[in-house]
C-alpha cells in the first residue's frame, strides 16, 4: 500500500541519526508528500545523521514531493533537507521549495545509490549550503539512469568545496538541465552555479 502526506506541518523535529522531520524505510509500492512544511526540522547526530526533514531509505518505488516548503532544515552530514537512500525508482520533485537549508554534501538535497531517476522542476532552492563538503544545493551521487532538472532557480547557495548550486556526480545514461536560474551561487573550489562528473 502506499503512503501519502497532505497539508500538514512539522515543525522543529529533532531526528538524531536521520529524518528529523520523518523517516521512511519500507519496501513499498510509492511515498509521496504534498502541500506539506518542514520548519526547522534537524539530523543532529555528529557521528553520522543525514536528511534534516526526511530520510527515505531501502527499497521502494516512486518517492514524489509535490508542493512542498524546506525551510531551514539541517543535518551535520547528508541533505539538509532530504536524503533519498538505496534503492528507488524514482525521486520526483516538484513546485518546491528549499530555503536556507544546510548539509555537509547536499545543503538542501542529497540522492545516493540505484536509481531508476531523478527529476526536479519548477522548484526554487535559496540560501542552502553545503559547509565542509559539495552540493550547496543540491548533490546527485552514483547510479541514476536519467537526471531531469528543469525550471529550477539556485540562488545564494554556498559550497566549501564544488558546486555553489548543483553537484552532479552520477554515473548516468541521459541527464538533462533546462531552463533553471543559477544566481549569485559560490563555491570555493569548483562550478559557482553547477558542477558535473559523468561516467557512461
């Protein structure tokens, strides 16, 4: 069966190791959160912690974020407001928006793992950082057979080592930005709005 969350709001939610807001490890057929806030939400473990509002971990089928507000959500490691872990089909987001939110590797969002893709649209991310790692934004990470980022604004996120905005370090086999904003991003070593490291 498959788990959806409408409307709703948590706020300043404290997950130690992960998913300060929620964390999902099922074997299920589809997660999606809509029309949902996550204030302040925190991953605080300073050993290992990671998705500061949601972790979604092990394997699972499409994972949606529709309609959705990240603001100021953080975590000491990966994705200060999301990290989508394992095994997924996809992970869509779109109409969202990731404010001021901090990681080490993915200050808003963190992907890692198989993946059959990932797409991110009409969505802003602003003054997210990424303080000792890369991926201000947002940071793609290994297997993802096709990477979709379209209409997106990066605006004002930091990275201490690559990629202000968007960090892409994927083994992939189409990938695709179209029609995003990256303004005023910064990085201290490589790629102020973006970044890319492809293997075929």
């Amino acid at each position: 069966s498959a788990f959806t969350m409408v409307d709703s709001l948590l706020t300043q939610c404290n997950g130690t190791q992960g998913g300060g807001g929620m964390y999902i490890a099922a074997y299920n057929p589809g997660v999606s959160v809509i029309n949902t806030t996550f204030y302040r939400c925190l991953a605080s473990s300073e050993v290992s912690s990671a998705g500061g509002a949601i972790v979604l971990d092990r394997f699972n089928d499409d994972f949606l974020i529709s309609g959705s507000l990240f603001d100021s959500c953080s975590t000491r490691f990966y994705g200060g407001a999301l990290a989508s872990l394992n095994y997924n089909d996809n992970t869509i987001i779109t109409r969202s928006e990731f404010r001021s939110c901090n990681g080490e590797y993915g200050g808003a969002v963190f992907v890692s793992q198989f993946m059959v893709g990932f797409s991110l649209s009409h969505s802003l991310v602003t003054g997210c950082n990424s303080f000792g790692g890369s991926g201000g934004g947002v940071y793609l990470l290994y297997d993802i057979d096709q990477v979709n980022i379209y209409n997106v604004t990066f605006r004002e996120c930091t990275s201490a080592y690559h990629a202000g905005g968007l960090y892409l370090f994927v083994f992939v086999t189409d990938s695709a930005v179209i029609d995003c904003v990256f303004d005023s991003n910064s990085a201290m070593q490589t790629g102020g709005g973006m970044s890319t490291r492809f293997f075929n």
